[in-house]
C-alpha cells in the first residue's frame, strides 16, 4: 500500500514557521513585552499606544499579538507562538492567522457569491450572473490570501527583527 503524505492548501489563510533563536525563552518573552501592549479592548488610549509594536497578550511560554494598527485592517494576521527552551537558546513555533471575526465575513461571503452562483445557475437560468458570482468570490478569496500574505511580511519582519537583538530599554 502507498502511503503518502499529502498537504492541503487551508480555507481560510494561515501560515506557520519555526524560528530558533539564539537568546534564551526569557529573554524572548522579555524583549517581546517590551514592545506589546497589554489586550485590553475595553479601555482605548491612543496615546498609551506609543513605543509599542504589538497588541497581545503573553504568558509564561506562549503568546498571542498582532501589529499595533491605527486604521481598521482586516488582514492583519494574529501571530500565536510557543516557546521552548534549548541548551543553545530557544525554538518559537509561530502560527499566523486571520482573526475570528475575519474569516467569518470571508466565509460568509465566498458562500453568498456561491449561492448566487447556483441559483443564478440552476434556478435562474442566467449563467452570466452565475459566472459573475463565482468571479467576484473567486476575486474576494483571492484578495484575501494576497493581503493576509503581505500583512504576514511585514509582521514577520518586525519579529524577526525582535530577536535579532537584545533590547535593553
């Protein structure tokens, strides 16, 4: 029997990667509160916003943060991590994802352009609509990996950058 390994491409954008640092798992949480604001969404102060890069919250080995944003964006990945301690330092497994409230409008409306579709479709009879729901769904979910890929990049480069260095402030 062949038994291979096969890798599904997700619904709903996400991606994952392994980092090992050379600084020690206290010194990443350290250097990770540093820069992240403590999640309180029932208490907004812009100005307490200042000097940090994430949003999240951060416990003993593990943390969950996302970019600090001053306009609404709703592919901005939220980054779960765990850390583990090695004799050379420290391995994070971080996993990025949309947030909740993301990929449900994301799968709301690819199943909206898709029911239009079949009832443009087989209900209807007006396979020109049909083919316009399915190209503004196929467009939507396409924009959406394209922007949640690119939001990804940038939140990658601020953490990586993060544990290039030990800072001290």
């Amino acid at each position: 029997m062949d038994q291979r390994s096969y890798q599904h491409m997700p619904f709903f954008p996400t991606q994952s990667e392994i980092l090992v640092s050379s600084l020690s798992v206290i010194e990443v949480l350290s250097n990770l509160d540093k820069v992240t604001k403590d999640a309180n969404f029932l208490a907004y102060d812009r100005n307490e916003d200042k000097g940090f890069l994430f949003n999240g919250n951060i416990k003993r080995n593990t943390f969950s943060i996302s970019l600090v944003i001053y306009k609404a964006d709703s592919f901005l990945p939220l980054i779960k991590g765990k850390i583990e301690s090695t004799p050379m330092g420290s391995i994070l497994f971080l996993s990025y994802s949309l947030f909740p409230s993301s990929a449900f409008f994301l799968g709301f409306w690819t199943i909206v352009t898709l029911c239009l579709a079949l009832f443009f479709g087989f209900i209807a009879s007006q396979y020109l609509y049909a083919l316009i729901s399915i190209a503004v769904g196929i467009l939507n979910y396409s924009f959406a990996w394209t922007h949640f890929n690119r939001k990804i990049k940038s939140s990658q480069k601020i953490f990586h950058e993060l544990l290039e260095t030990n800072r001290t402030e």
